[in-house]
C-alpha cells in the first residue's frame, strides 16, 4: 500500500458508512473504514478512508450523500 490513505468521513452511524462505501465503489474509488466504536458502550466512531488521488471525487459523493440525508 503505497498510496496515502486520507480520511474523508466520520459517523457513528454503520449504515452511512456503508451506503457511502457502495457510493464511491460505483464510481470505482476503493475505500476501507476503521471501525472505532467500543463495543461494550456503542460510542465512538467509524472512520472511513480513500486513497490520497481519490479525495476530490469521493468528497463531491459525500457532498451528494449528505445533502440527499437531509432533503429527505
């Protein structure tokens, strides 16, 4: 792993990291997540990670995400 990994969200919601996660896969940028929540006391958050040249186009998904999130 070469490549420079940036973190480009945080939720403590599964469910966002995962829908964000099939989002940038259909536009072939590869992301992983770092699961932070403690398990005996669910607080905590889920960090999810691109590649360095990738940080552009998976922020513009967000953006789309986030404003799809609260329109409703």
């Amino acid at each position: 792993m070469d490549e420079k990994w940036i973190k480009i969200y945080t939720s403590g919601n599964p469910i966002h990291i995962d829908i964000l996660q099939n989002m940038l896969l259909d536009e072939n940028i590869k992301s992983v997540f770092i699961d932070k929540k403690d398990s005996a006391y669910l607080f905590g958050d889920i960090e999810l990670y691109v590649q360095q040249a990738h940080v552009l186009a998976a922020r513009q998904i967000i953006n789309r995400f986030e404003e799809n999130e609260t329109t409703g």
